[in-house]
C-alpha cells in the first residue's frame, strides 16, 4: 500500500496538520454553538421583553381608562 512507503516526515507533518484541522474544525463549532445559544438567548428575552412591553401598554391603557 502506498502510504506505508510515504516518508515518516510527512506522516507526522500529516499527523500534526490532520490534529490542526480537527482542534480548529471542534474550535469553530464550539463558537457556532455559542453564538446559535446566544442568538436564542437574545430571542426570548426580546421576545419576553416585548411581552412585559405590551402588558404594560395594556396596563398603562387600562390606567387612563379608570
């Protein structure tokens, strides 16, 4: 088989680049991750703070009412 002739050097120079990859591909999923979870986050306080927004509108509505 061809790479068992391939020279030591360049199977760890592989090795070492291959490990890279891997380190930065997990690096950059972690982050995706992060920012996807953060995104979300921001979503639903938004979200909730539009909420408690329009309950006091509501609220404040009700007030000129009485």
């Amino acid at each position: 088989e061809d790479w068992v002739q391939l020279p030591a050097e360049w199977y760890m120079k592989t090795i070492k680049g291959e490990l890279a990859t891997a380190f930065i591909g997990d690096h950059v999923q972690t982050l995706l991750w992060n920012f996807v979870i953060f995104t979300c986050t921001l979503y639903h306080v938004f979200e909730n703070y539009s909420i408690v927004i329009r309950w006091l509108i509501v609220f404040e509505e009700n007030l000129y009412i009485w």
